[in-house]
C-alpha cells in the first residue's frame, strides 16, 4: 500500500499564496479520513502531519498525493 513518492500540499505563503509540494513518505491511514505522513523540510528534518488525501490532478493545500 502506498508505495511510491509522496507530495504535501500547501500554500507559500500560508492563506492565499501559490500552491506548492514537499516531498513526503507515508506512514499509516489513521481511519477517519486522514492518513499521517513525514514530510521532508529544506533542512533536511522530517516532520509527522496528518490529512486527507486528494486527486494530484487536482491538489489543494492540506492534502497529499501520491505522485504518478
């Protein structure tokens, strides 16, 4: 399950910027609809997050994807 490379999706800056990635590795599907993930900092540090997951085709800020 969920083998590939994983994305997060998020706005720079928060509320209102541009919509971009951080590269993320799954961890477990929490059963309420969201999944908890390690996503990847520019330092190099991981960072557990949780959310729902959604279409890459069409990504908003706060969900993640596996990447095709």
């Amino acid at each position: 399950m969920y083998q590939g490379q994983h994305a997060l999706f998020y706005t720079q800056p928060p509320f209102g910027g541009a919509l971009v990635t951080r590269a993320a590795h799954y961890d477990r599907n929490n059963g309420d609809g969201t999944h908890r993930l390690f996503v990847r900092l520019d330092d190099g540090s991981e960072v557990p997050l949780e959310g729902p997951q959604c279409d890459p085709a069409q990504p908003t800020a706060g969900c993640w994807s596996e990447l095709p």
